[in-house]
C-alpha cells in the first residue's frame, strides 16, 4: 500500500521537475535567442571595438628647399608616449607606475591627464612628446610584460630645423587649435598644423595625409595582426626663392653684429626673396614636438619680442632713406631737374620755423646727385616743400612705401605714407604745410616696414615695377617640381629713365664717393645704396630719459642695389639701436659680396668681421 | 556481478548523448587552448585523457549493483570526509584555494566527487524509510549534507559547495518531503540571504552580486567578465564565426574561456545553432535520467539517480546563464564540456550510476 504510495508520489514528482526543467531550458534558449539573433548587431560591434584598433600614421611634413634644392627644413623621427584611457583598468595605478618608468613627477602625469579628463577614452592622452630613448625602451619592457596595457608609444614625425636660420620665415608648427579644427573640415583634433611663416601660410600643401593601420589586438592590447593599412602621404615639397647662402650671410652678420633688427632682400627683375630675417630670433625645433610651458613664457614675456617678425610687422621711421622717394615725386612730377641746386647753409627757415641740417656749418651749393650723397637736409626741405605732401604720397606709394608688399606670410603690417585724407580722417586735424617739410627727410608720421623698404629698394633698381615678394619658387606633390609663376607686380610707376638714372647716380655716390655708404662697397659691382638714421627718441626727450637704462641709440637703415646699371639684387638692412646707417651697410656688403661669389662660383667670402668699420 | 542480459538494458541514447557533449567539449577546449605558441597547447589531450578514466569509472560505477554502493555509502562517505579533511591541511594551494590533492602528477579534486558521495548516503538514508520524512529525518539528511558542504566550503569554494544543496532537496522532494517545507526552507534562505550578505561574504562575493545587477558599476573590473560574457555570446549570431575564428574567445578578451566559459565560446564560435544542439543534448540527458528514476525498480534507485542529477542540472542550468552573462560570475564548471579532469570522472561515474539504476530495473 505505501510501496504504490511511494510509486505514485514519485511518478507525480518526477514529472513536474520534468516539465520545470523544459520550461527552464526553453527559457535559456530564448535568452539566448535574443542575445544571439535579437540584439546581434550590437554585441558584434563591441565585438569588433573591443580587439580592433585604429592606429594613425602621420604623415611626415613636406620638406622645404632653398632656391638650389638645398633642403632646409626637414623631419626626424620623434616618439611619444601617451595614455589611451578606453583600455585601462586602473587609471592611479597607471599613472603612478607610469611617472616611475618615465622619471617624471606622479603629479606632473597626473596633471596632464586631468587637463585632458572631458576627452573622449579612446583619444591618447600624451604624457611624453618628444621621449628620450631610454624612455621608449622602458615603456615597451613594460608592455611586453601586459602592464602597462593602455600606454602606447607612437613614433610622430617632427619638424627639424638644422639651422636655426630664417626662424620667423619658416615658422613654427604646433597642434591645431579647436577653433581651427571646427572651421577646417581636413583638420582633425591632435593634428600639428603651421602656426606661422611658411609653415601657416603653406600648411595645406605641407601637412600631408595621414594614414592609418587597423589591427586587431588581444585583451591586453598587444598587437597580433595587420587587418589592412592605409600608408600615409608626405606632404609636398616647396622649393623657396631663398638662397641658402645669402640667407646664411645675414645671419652671420647679425651674429657678429649684436643687433635686433632685419634684413629682406630680393631679386629685383621679380620679387624672388633671396634673403629674410628678424631679430632677435628663437628656436623652432622648440617648437616641433610641443613646446613646454616654460620656453613659451620665456618667449612671450622677453621685451625684445622675438617671436614678433620685425621685417613684416616691424614699422619704423626711415629716415633719410625717404628722400629718394621725394626725389622721385619732384623728378617726375616737374618741379625740379637733377640739375636744380639748393643752397645750404646748415639751416633753413619755412612758415617761420627754423629746419637744422644735420651738417652744422652745411653743404653749400648742389644738385641732386650731390644732395642724395651727401644726404643734404636742406636740399629736401626745400624741394619736398616745393613739390607738396599729395605728390610726395603718391610716389611713395607707387614705389612701395606705406603698402604692404604682398609677401606670403602671415600677418603683415601697413606702414604710413602721410597725406592730408589721411590725417583729416585719422586724427582729424588739417594737414600743415610744415609737415611736409619733416616728411620730406623721411621724419614726421612716415613709417615703414623692412619688407616695403626692399620693394622700395627694388622698384628704384628694376626702373619702376613695383614687385611682390614671395618666397614660394616650386612645388612638388611626388610627380616632379612644378614652377610656381611669380606672383604679379603690384604696379608699374611711369618712370622716366633719365631722371631715375640721376637718382641712382647719386645712390652709387653715397657707396662708391664721399657718401656714408662705403661700408657696403664692393669693386666692381657698383653697388649703390642709402644710408638712413632715425633717431627713436627726439633730442629733447634723449635727455630727459638719458638716466635710464633705456637703449636711446637710433635705428640704422640701409637700402641697396647692385649693379647700378643691371641690377640683381636689391634689399634692405635695418639694424634696431644700430647707431648709424653706415652699420647696416656692413651687412649688406657681406651679403651682396656672398651672392656674387656664389653667382660666379668663386670662393665665398669668410665670416665678417666688422669691429674695424662700426660706428659704436 | 555482471550478468550479460543485463547489457542490452544498458541506456545506449544517454551514452550517445554524454560523449556528443564529451567531444563537444573537447572541440572547444581544442579551439580555445590548441596554439603551438603557447604552453597549454595541449589541454584537449589532458581532456581525452580525463574522458578515457571518467569512461572506466562509469563502467565500474554500471558493474556492481547500485545497492551494492548504496549498502557501502556510510563508508564511501566517511572516507570523502577524510579526504575532504586531508585536502583542507594538506591540498596544494591554487589560486589561493586548497582543493586538491597531488596523485601522481595528476590534481585531484575530491570536492566533485563528493556530490556522488552525498547522493549515495542520501539516496540510502532516505531509502530505508517509507512514507514523507520526517522532520528529524529532514534534519540529519540536511546534517550529512552540511558537513561536506562546510568542508568544501572552507578550501574556499563556495561554488562547488553550494552544488552539494540541490542534491538534498531534489532527494528530501523525492522521498516526499511536505511542499509546505520546501516553501518555508526558500523563505528561510530568502531571510538569510541579508544576514548572509553581511556577515558571512566575503567583499568580492559581494562585488560580483553588485556587478550583476549593474555591470557597468565596474566595467573594468568584476563586471568586465559578465560584460564580456555577453559581447561574445552576442556577437556569435545564428550561425556563429566558425570554429577557432572566435575573436572574443581567442584573443582572450573572455577569461578562462576553456573552463567556466566554454559555453560562452560555443555560442560565439557555433552561434545559435549550436547553442541550441547543445542545449538539446543537455535536456535530452536530463529528460532521459528522470526516465531512469521513474523507471526505476525501488525508491533507492530513484532517490540516487535523482540525486546524481541534482548537482548535474544545477550546475548546467547555473553555467549556461553565467555565459550568457546573465547571473553573476561563479567559479562554476559546466559538467561534461569544461576543462577538468576531477569534474570528468566524478560526472562520468554518476552517470554509470543512473545507467545501474536503470538496467536493473528488472533484476531482484
């Protein structure tokens, strides 16, 4: 009786677990019916996130030639080391461990890393740009050994500059900004993008295309294959106008010199820069591989400025450099002759007002040969006052003054010609017939650029025309150089060649006569050109801040061109604090002497040496 | 002993079954763990191996009467005790756990082989008697099972111990015991649960409890393998990446994958399909063991095969939901398919047991 109790109750109970147990599994299998069918698209992309990786090539920067295809800036192979936060488990223990294998302090990681929190995990986070070996060799050991699994090393092409010449020309790069990245579709966050020089202006042609690789890598995130990979492109090559060895030239002579200041210098038959810089100059291979915070405030806060490029964004008074422009506007507008003659007696009186020449006891009688090479104040008192501001504005203008040149660099400045618009609108005042008078000698509210002051040196060489500057000669996207045509010339002044010709004989005087521009002569080439001094204090003032520290010395300016008769080089020197003009002209000397040199393959000149010949 | 009529009563479709998942098993250990490269290359080997032993145990466990062991239990169970006790002081330490017991060169784990020891003393205990259990008897049944499982549970594996439970319920709910009981002994575990959470877990039992309910709490750490789990059984689809193509199984981004998660790798590299011919051959041996104990000829024989399959259904059920990432990640083996030399034989021979039962269902 119990025994069929017992077969019973066990039958009973046995049968219900047999239906249980069906239901259960049924429920796992539609479970895994909807993990495996429903939501398959989903789990298979986080499959294929969690062992597939994207890796960028970068692509190296195009390499930058002189007008001789002697390459002057190139690429070396840096590393760095960053943090991809999306692999890491532990973020303190990386950090820690990290700051140990690196050398460097927990917190200074620590604080990169919190600088960069908001950005998305899988964006490296670089603790190291430009790693030192040993860094890179103690990273990988840990790697290998799965500790460091979310630190990767990734090798960076960087800028290298091997000689620090022509620094402000060149430029600088540096990663793009997030304003740039929103207004760029080709730019993306990290990239490094020319910050300025030729590295900003040309950044498209430069910048080249990244590549990537797609691997897939194992729960410690060590590579196992190559899934496919897209090699990056090199940037395109430029080849500059710029000489190596002019430009070298310069910066010797700035190096012997001492002194802040600039220099451009053009082929003057179609604005081919030959020649370029600013003082005082910086480092940009500081630059290439991130720039750390200290040599950056180093760089910002120094007075000197040197990250300001003098040549194009410099303005400064020329001088006596002015009077060929006013020459210029008396020729060709009629009021003078060259043969018209001024007396000086040291001094001279308009609208009631005494005008000192800078000879006390004077020149006596001359023309205007004899004025430019003397640099007569008088004479250009006298016929800048006969030819008017509106005159002398216009030629200027036409020559180059008071324009920017059109050069390919960023952020160049305007100088001022004076006019009466000009300050009716400005300053709202009339314009003086007294201040005709000081512009005339290149004072008063005239200012100039370096690089307006080489065009100006170039229009009075080549007869009229007005070149622009530029520095970009030829390009090469992987097929071969491609000329880049020259850009046009702004403008095309009527000049008449026998006036123009007085004008230059009287610039080949100041080099090759009694003038203060014998510094730059070379036998020979008939090299011509004009001295100026500015003083940047008036003679009032220097006594008043003569108990300063303040450098109260006057900016020294000189513009050349030689031949006189067949020019092929034209420029400016301008030297900040540089005492006199005649200083200015050792540096032109030096690197006209080298561009002859080189144009007729003799033996290039040695470094100068100018202590002899300074004005101090 | 052995009679030869008694051959042809021999269930032949549950030993088909319990080799297809054998091999099943294998394949997968062979696909996750095969790489010249690599030192383990060889497990699949160690796993034939297991499976050739865990054979001979069956045939053993086939060839003597079941009542033969179940007369024997009192002693089978105190030498596991012994056993249990030896591996306590004197087990090799792995993982920071004391479970096994060095047999020439081989690892052995007498905590697997305990569920079989429990199901005979408890098949025995429960046998002798007619009617519903009494509460005392409910009580010493529950006392010869708490022994082992506090045993096994001190090594520390609570996993393996908590497998030992399902053998006295499924055995107490054969014998009889009231529903009402069985309703009020879950209450209870329902009432200890909070007790149990904080005095008696440790903090990464805790954790993995946490995780569960939230995996993205702590996706890099205790919820990374539930989170893993799930991406590789997902990602497997109907038909699966084909065998060894499994990225998430091979690049080891699923730990263990040849032990606690060769579910998971059979999902991903087999999909659906083969999650389903698995899980049919699961049920299939299950269904066909609860045959076994309707069929068979005494309550004893009931009770043991009930209770062999206990431990068995829980720990597949427990398994298969863990590699889908959906219950909290328990160092628990699936039975039959994981790597395990121990878990094999113990299994194995549990099975011989339910084939006794059945083939003598006809015997005096």
């Amino acid at each position: 009786m119990a025994a069929h109790e017992d077969r019973r109750r066990i039958t009973i109970r046995l049968s219900l677990l047999q239906y249980v147990l069906t239901v259960v599994f049924s429920i796992l299998a539609v479970s895994f019916w909807v993990l495996q069918v429903v939501e398959h698209a989903k789990f298979e992309e986080m499959a294929e996130n969690n062992h597939q990786r994207t890796l960028a090539l970068r692509a190296p920067r195009g390499i930058v030639f002189d007008r001789h295809l002697q390459p002057l800036v190139l690429n070396r192979r840096s590393y760095s080391i960053s943090i991809v936060r999306e692999h890491t488990k532990d973020l303190n223990r990386t950090v820690t461990m990290l700051a140990s294998v690196l050398g460097m302090e927990e917190s200074a990681v620590r604080q990169i890393v919190e600088r960069h929190r908001r950005e998305p995990t899988y964006r490296p986070i670089v603790i190291v740009q430009d790693a030192t070996l040993a860094q890179v060799a103690a990273v990988t050991a840990r790697r290998l050994d799965f500790e460091l699994p979310d630190v990767v090393v990734e090798q960076v092409p960087t800028r290298r500059y091997p000689d620090t010449l022509a620094a402000h020309l060149f430029g600088y790069v540096g990663e793009v900004s997030d304003r740039d990245v929103s207004a760029n579709d080709a730019l993306r966050s990290g990239d490094i993008v020319g910050q300025s020089g030729i590295e900003k202006i040309y950044n498209a042609h430069l910048m080249g295309e990244d590549g990537a690789r797609r691997v897939v890598v194992n729960s410690v995130g060590r590579e196992i294959r190559t899934l496919e990979e897209a090699p990056p492109t090199e940037g395109k090559r430029l080849q500059l106008t710029v000489d190596y060895d002019v430009q070298k030239a310069i910066e010797d002579s700035f190096d012997q010199l001492g002194f802040n200041g600039a220099a451009v210098v053009l082929d003057p038959a179609n604005g081919d820069v030959l020649g370029f810089t600013s003082r005082p100059t910086y480092d940009p291979n500081a630059f290439a591989a991130g720039i750390d915070r200290v040599t950056w405030a180093s760089l910002t806060s120094d007075e000197d400025r040197p990250l300001n490029d003098r040549a194009i964004q410099g303005r400064y008074s020329p001088g006596s450099t002015f009077k060929m422009a006013v020459a210029t506007a008396a020729l060709e507008e009629g009021v003078i002759t060259p043969d018209f003659k001024v007396h000086c007696g040291g001094s001279a009186s308009f609208y009631g007002r005494p005008f000192k020449c800078w000879k006390k006891g004077g020149h006596g009688t001359m023309d205007l040969r004899h004025a430019i090479e003397q640099s007569c104040n008088v004479y250009f008192y006298t016929i800048g006052n006969m030819t008017g501001i509106e005159k002398i504005h216009k030629w200027a203008t036409l020559l180059g003054l008071g324009e920017r040149s059109g050069i390919d660099l960023p952020n160049e400045v305007q100088g001022l010609v004076p006019s009466p618009e000009w300050k009716q609108q400005y300053r709202k005042e009339k314009w003086y017939a007294g201040e005709t008078v000081s512009v005339s000698i290149g004072q008063g509210s005239v200012s100039v650029t370096p690089v307006s002051m080489a065009v100006y040196a170039a229009t009075l060489a080549n007869g009229g025309t007005r070149v622009t500057p530029h520095l970009l000669k030829a390009i090469d996207d992987g097929t071969g150089w491609k000329d880049v045509p020259p850009p046009a010339a702004k403008s095309k002044a009527p000049l008449d060649p026998e006036k123009l010709q007085a004008i230059r004989d009287g610039l080949w005087m100041v080099v090759n006569q009694a003038g203060t521009g014998h510094n730059a002569q070379i036998k020979g080439y008939d090299v011509s050109g004009k001295t100026g001094t500015a003083q940047v204090i008036s003679n009032q003032g220097k006594e008043r801040a003569g108990k300063t520290d303040k450098d109260l010395r006057d900016n020294g300016w000189f513009v050349f061109f030689a031949p006189r008769d067949k020019p092929e080089i034209a420029g400016v020197v301008f030297l900040e604090h540089g005492v006199h003009g005649s200083n200015a002209a050792l540096v032109a000397h030096h690197l006209m002497d080298t561009f002859f040199a080189k144009k007729e393959g003799r033996p290039l000149p040695p470094k100068p040496e100018f202590k002899a010949n300074l004005v101090p | 002993m052995f009679e030869r009529r008694l051959y042809y009563h021999i269930d032949w479709a549950l030993v088909g079954a319990l080799l297809a998942l054998c091999a099943l098993g294998v394949a997968m250990i062979y696909s996750t763990t095969a790489d010249p490269t690599r030192a383990m290359s060889r497990m699949y080997i160690t796993q034939l191996y297991a499976i050739v032993l865990g054979l001979g145990a069956m045939v053993f466990a086939l060839t003597l009467d079941y009542r033969t062991f179940t007369d024997k239990s009192h002693l089978i169970y105190i030498g596991l005790l012994a056993l249990l006790i030896y591996v306590l002081f004197l087990g090799n330490v792995q993982m920071g756990a004391r479970r096994w017991i060095g047999v020439g060169g081989f690892n052995l784990q007498p905590s697997e082989f305990a569920k079989v020891g429990v199901a005979l003393v408890l098949a025995k205990f429960f046998g002798e008697n007619r009617g519903a259990p009494t509460m005392s008897d409910l009580a010493i049944g529950g006392v010869l099972t708490l022994i082992p499982f506090a045993l096994v549970a001190r090594e520390p594996d609570l996993g393996t111990a908590v497998t030992l439970l399902p053998v006295f319920l499924a055995v107490a709910y054969l014998a009889g015991m009231k529903m009402r009981i069985l309703g009020i002994l879950f209450l209870a575990l329902l009432l200890a649960a909070p007790i149990a959470w904080k005095f008696a877990l440790k903090d990464y039992q805790k954790s993995r409890v946490t995780t569960f309910l939230d995996p993205s709490l702590d996706a890099k750490g205790a919820g990374y393998q539930q989170i893993q789990a799930r991406i590789t059984v997902g990602s497997g689809g109907l038909t699966g990446k084909g065998f060894k193509q499994g990225t998430q199984g091979q690049l080891r981004f699923l730990p263990v994958a040849h032990n606690d998660f060769i579910f998971s790798v059979l999902a991903e590299e087999q999909g659906f399909a083969g999650v389903l011919v698995a899980l049919g051959l699961y049920l299939f041996v299950i269904l066909r063991t609860l045959d076994a104990a309707r069929l068979a000829k005494d309550r004893l024989g009931s009770y043991l095969v009930l209770g062999v399959l206990a431990s068995f259904t829980f720990q597949v059920v427990y398994n298969v939901t863990m590699s889908a990432g959906l219950a909290p990640v328990k160092g628990l083996t699936l039975p039959l398919m994981s790597y395990g030399g121990s878990s094999m034989i113990a299994t194995l021979a549990g099975f011989g047991l339910v084939l006794n039962v059945r083939m003598r269902r006809f015997t005096n």
